[in-house]
C-alpha cells in the first residue's frame, strides 16, 4: 500500500467512512486545473486562506454558484479540511448567508475573501470577511467579524466596521490631518498621498475591501486591509481577542493601488503580496517588505518570474493568502485565484512554491509541482 493510500486512510479513521472514496487520491498540484474533494467535486473556495489548528488544515473561501451571479454571495463561506494539503474534505458551509432580507449579511451581498484566524486565550476561531451590502456595489466597504467554538463553524455573524472610527494611524503626519488642504482634483492616487481619503474617513471609519489577516509570532493579530479608494494598504492591529481594534493602525503602501494582501513572515521579515486594482482581471503582481507588520513597507516590485504574458498576468491569478510550508521552515506557498467572473463557480486555484531571489520572494510557473520540491531557508 502507497503512502497516500495510507494517509487515506487515516483520514477515513479521522473524518468518517466516506473520506475520499469518490476521488481519487492526489499527490501533485496542478495549478489551474480542476481540484476535486473527497467527493469529486471541484474545491469551492475562492479568495480563501488557510488555518492550521492541531495538525489539520481548513481551507475557508467564498462559496461561489455558475454564472455571474456567482460573484455575489449566494450561499457564504466554505470549508474543507485536509492533512496533506493536496486532498481536502469538504466540511460543509461555515458561514451562512442571512435568508433575512434586512440583514447586512442578507443573501446577494459581497462576501469576499474571508479568512479565519484562532485565539489561544479565548479558544474562539475568528473569521474576519470583506462585506459589501446587497445592491450597493462596492460602496459600503465593511469588513465583517464571525466567531466559533469549532474549526468547521457554524460561525456566528458578530458586526462589521469601518475600522479605526476617529483615530488616526500611527504613521499619520501634520499634512494629513490638516484639513485645510484645497480639494486637488489630481485623480485618485494622488488624493490619497494627499491624506484626501484618510481625512475624509476619519469620522465614519477607513474604507476595508479587500483584505487579509496575521497573526505574529507573538500572538497579535492583524488586519490588512485595502482602503482610501483601494488607492492605499492599511494594517490594523486587532485586539487580544481578535474581536476588535486595539486603535494601533498603519497605512502601508500609500497612492500604490493594491488589491488581495497576502502576508507572511520570513527570518524576522514580514513580506506582503498584492495584486493592482483591476476587478477581476488579472494584473502584474507585487511584493513588499517590512521590518515589522506597522511598517514602513518597502516595494520589491513584481514577484513573477516567466514570459511576459505571465509576468504582467501574474500566471493569470490574483494573491488571497501565503502559507507555511509543512514540515519545510523558511518555505511558503503562493495560493492565488483564477477568476471566472462569467461563470463564478469555474475559477482555479493557483498555487505556486515562492522562490527567493536576493531577498525577494520569485514566483515561477509549475504545470504541475509536489511539497517535496519546496526547499527550507537557506
Ligand atoms: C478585485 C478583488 O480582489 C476581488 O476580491 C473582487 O472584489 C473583484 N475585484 C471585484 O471586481
């Protein structure tokens, strides 16, 4: 009996019966192509990230249906788990949309890139989402806060916020805060190297789109987040329960336009990686680098190496999350989406090995890759 057959069935001993008899049993991934569960059905989990919790992963993303409905959020998040990484259970719906209609959370509302972090002090698993209210397009730009006792939830919905209501980040200068600045009608990049967004938000609480959480080794936790018009990244430090904000913010990133942060932390570095803002096309990637999570953040510029096709697609993919690797210190995954936006339920994962190249993390495509060729920090 091979390795994987074995680590079937274990899984079966651990999850029940049924794991991984309708499929059959992976060892590869094959970025792009169809990624079935144990029942065959291609993951649904877009925009997602992954929790390690006592030795399994759950993989947490958008629940999507065909077509373009598909991009609003008919259902809410789903989970799988796994021990190898390349076959996943599907757990079932971990957060369900409100059938209310007078719910924020109401069904046919933007639920996007959720993610799911664990306390160790309250033992709670912590789900933070971006949320956009039904019929309003992009406009409310909340994100939204879901809590469990159990990795595979059901996750209770808690409040959304506009973060960090009358407080200014850590980072903030004179000219930011003055409001005496005239209106400069210069486009939206240069409004927000203005402070224009930042002032403007102050009272009601930044904008929060497109978004990623962190936990440091320390335990504190994090939201970034992008804000100000998608135009600028900011860093939440959350508070010790990951309930809330502590009131220690961070812009990152100003005027840069980046969508779809992923952080992660290597030999004391924290590295962040994003996409430009173009809906749901693809577009080049970035890379940045920070002494700590509040920054400052430095750009490392596009991470994509390959044709110039792939270079200025990032392999055809948009950033949601980076993870350790099992087992390899120093080694991380790219997870990336491959939208679909005309038939939602069709998008692709891709996920690639990060490379290092000078201190810079390098993504190169793989048609098809194992964890074996991960390689530790040098
Ligand atoms: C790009 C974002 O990264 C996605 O999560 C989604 O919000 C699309 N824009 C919508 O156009």
């Amino acid at each position: 009996m091979n390795s994987a057959r074995l680590l079937s069935l274990a899984l079966s001993v651990v999850f029940g019966a049924a794991a991984l008899s309708a499929a059959d049993v992976l060892d590869t991934f094959k970025p792009g192509a169809l990624w079935p569960d144990d029942q065959g059905v291609h993951i649904n989990a877009h925009g997602g990230g992954i929790l390690l919790h006592e030795g399994v992963y759950y993989w947490y993303g958008e629940h999507k249906i065909g077509g373009e409905i598909g991009n609003t959020a008919q259902v809410g998040v789903h989970v799988y788990s796994s021990t190898d990484l390349y076959n996943w259970k599907d757990r079932g719906i971990a957060f369900r949309v409100s059938d209310d209609p007078n719910s924020e959370y109401t069904k046919g509302c933007g639920l996007e890139r959720p993610k799911v972090i664990y306390n160790e002090k309250t033992r709670k698993f912590v789900m933070w989402f971006h949320l956009e209210f039904k019929g309003r397009g992009f406009t409310a730009a909340h994100t939204a806060l879901a809590v469990s006792d159990r990795p595979e939830g059901p996750f209770a919905y808690m409040a959304s916020f506009r973060p960090n209501k009358g407080i200014w980040p850590v980072n903030v200068t004179e000219a930011d805060k003055n409001p005496q600045l005239p209106e400069p009608h210069a486009g939206r990049l240069a409004n927000a190297v203005l402070g224009q967004y930042l002032r403007r938000d102050y009272e009601v609480g930044q904008m929060s789109r497109d978004m990623t959480l962190f936990v440091d080794d320390d335990g504190t936790g994090y939201l970034i987040t992008s804000a100000e018009e998608n135009a600028t990244i900011h860093i939440h430090q959350l508070t010790d329960d990951y309930l809330g904000f502590s009131g220690k913010w961070a812009r990152a990133l100003v005027g840069d336009s980046n969508e779809a942060p992923a952080v992660f932390k290597r030999g004391g570095k924290y590295y962040m990686l994003s996409s430009g803002t173009t809906g749901w096309r693809p577009n080049p990637g970035r890379s940045a680098v920070a002494d700590s999570m509040l920054g400052t953040w430095t750009r490392l510029g596009n991470p994509c190496r390959g044709t110039p096709e792939q270079i200025a697609t990032t392999f055809e993919s948009q950033s949601t999350h980076v993870l350790p690797a099992p087992g390899k210190p120093g080694a991380f995954i790219y997870m990336g989406d491959r939208w679909r936006p005309s038939d939602a339920i069709d998008g692709r994962y891709i996920w690639l090995p990060i490379e290092w190249d000078n201190g810079k993390p390098i993504l190169r495509w793989r048609d098809s890759w194992k964890l074996s060729d991960l390689k530790t920090a040098p």
